[in-house]
C-alpha cells in the first residue's frame, strides 16, 4: 500500500511525539476499510511528520494521503505501518463534515469492539459510547495543561 488516502479518525498527543490512526480503502477490510497507524522506522512520530507541506497538521475527519510503505505490526499494534514522511510529504485530499461525517461514523462501528477492549487482539476500533468524561487540569505554577477523556 504505497501512497493511500487515509481518513484520520484519531490524533493523539503523546510525551515525545504524537500518534494517529485512520481508516483506509481496502476491499479485503472490514466494510471496505482498513485501520492503518503511521509509525516511523525510528523514532515517534512528530507534528511535523503529519504536516503537509504548507504546514497544515492532519486533523480529525481529513482524507491525508500518506506515504505508507508496509506493514509493521507489533502486538497489539497490529494496525501499524511504516510512513515515509520525507520524501512525500502528507497531503489533505478531502475532508468529512456535518452529516456526512456523522453519516460515516454511524455507518462504520466496529462490529467488534470486544476484540480490542477485552481480548486486546488489536489495538484500533469506533465505538459509540453511552457516555464520555472528560478531566482538564491547569497547573497554575508550571503552566503545564492535562487533558484526558473516556468513556
């Protein structure tokens, strides 16, 4: 799967880097679609790795064409795969919004969840929650902000 339209479905900031997940064509996947979670062979993945070349950041609903070059699954990361960011840059290719966004999101639950959340067999699935909390804190003396959310 060399450069493939990927629907970002999830951004993620982590202590060094980032992390991000979509869903791609592919007629062999679950509805049509494939989870993918660009990684780079060194290294976690930066900002600047899902920027296309004006400098947009990949956002959540965006078609980004990556340059995905195989398969590196490492339990229960299965859905990884090696991203060249270097010699082809991200680039927005369109975007979901309004109904279509929640059109395509209704459409494409996991019909699994379980695999991911009780037998952790992979590490990626859409889920509509009954609810979702979420925690923000703002440390007044170090300026550092904390968000978490769940559900």
């Amino acid at each position: 799967m060399p450069v493939s339209p990927v629907l970002i479905l999830a951004m993620t900031k982590m202590k060094s880097g980032i992390c991000t997940a979509g869903l791609t064509p592919d007629p062999a996947g679950a509805n049509g679609l494939r989870w993918v979670r660009p990684v780079k062979d060194f290294d976690t993945l930066l900002p600047g790795d899902m920027a296309d070349a004006d400098g947009h950041l990949a956002a959540c609903g965006e078609w980004m064409e990556l340059n995905l070059l195989r398969p590196r699954p490492r339990a229960p990361h299965v859905e990884d795969w090696l991203m060249d960011c270097v010699r082809r840059r991200p680039r927005v290719v369109g975007r979901l919004a309004g109904s279509e966004w929640a059109q395509f999101l209704a459409a494409n639950l996991d019909p699994d969840p379980g695999e991911v959340l009780e037998r952790h067999g992979r590490s990626l699935c859409l889920v509509r929650p009954e609810t979702v909390w979420a925690h923000f804190f703002l440390d007044g003396y170090s300026g550092k902000y904390e968000a978490r959310m769940g559900f």
